[in-house]
C-alpha cells in the first residue's frame, strides 16, 4: 500500500481516495480487533501529507459490484479525487466501468492503483497498475511456518513480511 501512495504522490497527485473492503471479526463477540492494513496505511499516508478526508473513504467486500457501486459514489463528491488506491484488482475492475459510465476516462481523469495483481489487470483498458502479491512465495512461507509451530511446538506468534512489487502499467498519470 505505501508503494502504491507514494507512486501516486509521485506522480502529483495530493487528493487520493480509497475503495477496500470493511473488516469483519472472526467471532460474533468481537473480541478480536482485526487491522485493515491497507486502510490504515493509507490514512497514515494521507495524514503524513496533511490531506486526510473521511469522505474520500469508501468500504464494502471485495468484489467488483461493490468496486462499481462504491466508485458510482465517490463520483457524486462534489471534490472528486485525483487518483484512488483500490485494495483489490476486482474491486478496481467494477470502478473502472463506473468511470467510463459516468464519462471520465483513466488515467486522464482519475488515476487508478489496484493490489493484487490479478491475470486480468493487465488485460483491461487501459492495463492496471497495481501492487502483485507473490501469492506462491506466501503460501509456501505459511506452510513452512506452520511446520515449525508443529515440530517446535512454539507457542509464539511470528511475524513475517513478505516482499510485494508495484507493477507499473497505464492507470496512472502525472499532473
């Protein structure tokens, strides 16, 4: 997500929005707080540069027909951002077609970063930046963890961080 912000802001762009997913707890108590790491980078990002809006934020599931309808509403902004960080490539295929309905076009109009790298991104029009998940390299680490917990009986939680890449394509352009 830092990738994604500071290639935006490098390009000029201040006024970013943001389309991802709402958090839901694991257990009906809500005992557990889950971390939307994508959003809170984003706010901290947005923060840092002193143009943090609440209106420029925008939540539902990761599917394109909530990509699309959340899209349609950040269109109806009467200060419509320059570019917006999608936290999924589905999600960015549905606001794709709610900016071309709406008659803007990307990235003359709106700059669009999506997360996931998905095969599609690179077949929509025009082809979609967006930040690729080593999804083989994740689930290999996930199982090596996992067979360390279980031989080393350790009872520690482990933290990993696993390397991402911003795969430059024709969504976005500098102003």
């Amino acid at each position: 997500a830092k990738k994604a912000l500071d290639y935006l802001y490098n390009l000029g762009h201040k006024n970013i929005g943001y389309i991802g997913a709402k958090v839901i707890p694991h257990n009906s108590n809500n005992e557990i707080e889950l971390i939307n790491y994508r959003e809170s980078t984003y706010k901290k990002f947005m923060v840092d540069i002193n143009n943090y809006k609440e209106e420029w934020i925008f939540k539902g599931n990761f599917t394109p027909e909530d990509g699309y309808v959340l899209m349609k509403n950040a269109l109806k902004l009467k200060n419509i951002p320059t570019a917006f960080f999608i936290a999924s490539d589905p999600m960015a295929i549905g606001a794709y077609k709610a900016i071309q309905e709406e008659g803007y076009t990307i990235p003359n109009d709106i700059s669009i970063v999506g997360f996931d790298d998905i095969a599609t991104a690179q077949y929509l029009t025009p082809s979609l930046t967006t930040v690729k998940v080593f999804t083989d390299y994740m689930g290999e680490t996930a199982l090596d963890t996992l067979m360390e917990r279980i031989k080393d009986e350790r009872e520690l939680s482990k933290k990993i961080v696993l390397p991402v890449k911003l795969i430059i394509r024709d969504s976005c352009k500098a102003i």
